[in-house]
C-alpha cells in the first residue's frame, strides 16, 4: 500500500495498493480511529487485483468517516458464502440507565438514556454489552458468533473483520453488513469455518462499512 494525503488533514487521499502475491485478492481502502468500534472499511469500492497488478483509489473528504481516521491500511473483502447475519433487534434497557436529563455528547457518544455502556473488563463477558463481543466455544478452528450491539446516537452498517498478523491480513466480511438502529439495537453474525480466512485470525472484531 502507498498512502498520500499531500494536501494534509481533510484533503482528498490517494491510495495506491500492489497485489505483490501469487493469487488475486480483493481489496478496500480502511480506516481506524481511537476507539474500539472506529474501524471502517470501505466496502462499496472494494477491488479485484490480480498477481503484479496495481489499482488505485481516490478518497474526497465526502467519503471520510465521520471522526478522525488513519487511511493508510486495505482490508481484504471476504466473501459471505456459508456465514449468516440475524436481524437487528432491539434490546432491553440494562439495569444502569442515565438520568432522564442525560444526552450523548461528542466526548461520550456512547452513552444514551437507559443503556449502560460496557467497561472493557466487560467486553467479551456481559451480555448486551455495547459494541462488539464474540465467543468460539468449540476453540480454534470452529464456528465463531459475533455479537454487535449499538449504544450510539446514530444507526451504522455493520460486519464481521478478522486481523491477522500481516500487513495485508485484515479480512473485512462486506458480504453480510447488518444495518443496525441507534439505542441499543443488536445483531448477530456467525461465521463457519469454511469461511475463515487462509491464515490465523481474530475473528471476534466489527468494521463499519461506509
């Protein structure tokens, strides 16, 4: 991957990525931000390379997620051929709801009335936490379910992401993005092992597709 942004912060990006292996891939620029659930892929412009070839993408601020992100990464777009994606669903108020006079802010989205935001000693462990929690009970090599619940203001498209240890193994599931309503609404996904990727992951991650 070649990155520049040469009209520095909130200026067009140009990306240029070099399929440098034996077989083709496709891929889509993607951004992370400073918290666990600011990980965005761009998967209405993922792209097909083939072994030596190079595509390029030009990113307008319009595309830009809507906080701070570095685009200087790619993540794999894998296909959805044996996963599944429940509906999103609301949830019940957990047990710690926000005074009546409580509102989200920009310094603690993810706070809204009558839903509790999970600590990360939670995450993983609390069910209907906010954001992403997943289990693969079965241990390595057998069917993940990926849990996702939505604590913030606003709705968001969700899908299962995967990171491995190379600089090219993020592997963004695009084929089953879940719209998912603001106030605490939760979908599920479960990826079988068919389905994993070539090379050990964690599969137990979400990505936002803009």
């Amino acid at each position: 991957m070649n990155w520049q942004q040469s009209g520095g912060a909130n200026s067009t990006v140009f990306m240029q990525y070099v399929n440098c292996g034996t077989t083709a891939l496709s891929v889509a620029p993607y951004a992370v931000g400073a918290s666990d659930e600011s990980k965005y892929t761009l998967g209405r412009v993922c792209r097909t390379v083939q072994p030596g070839r190079v595509t390029r993408w030009v990113i307008d601020p319009s595309y830009f997620p809507p906080e701070p992100t570095t685009l200087q990464a790619v993540s794999q777009c894998w296909p959805s051929a044996t996963a599944t994606a429940s509906a999103a669903k609301p949830v019940p108020p957990t047990a710690d709801p926000l005074p009546s006079d409580t509102t989200p802010t920009a310094a603690n989205p993810a706070r809204l009335r009558g839903v509790a935001a999970a600590s990360a000693g939670d995450r993983g462990t609390t069910a209907g936490a906010c954001g992403t929690t997943g289990a693969q009970p079965g241990g390595s090599g057998t069917t993940v379910t990926i849990d996702y619940t939505n604590c913030l203001g606003v709705p968001t498209l969700i899908a299962p992401l995967a990171i491995g240890a190379g600089p090219d193994d993020r592997y963004s599931y695009t084929g089953l993005t879940q719209y998912v309503p603001p106030g605490g609404s939760a979908a599920q996904f479960r990826i079988d092992p068919p389905l994993f990727p070539p090379v050990p992951t964690n599969l137990q991650w979400t990505t936002r597709v803009m």
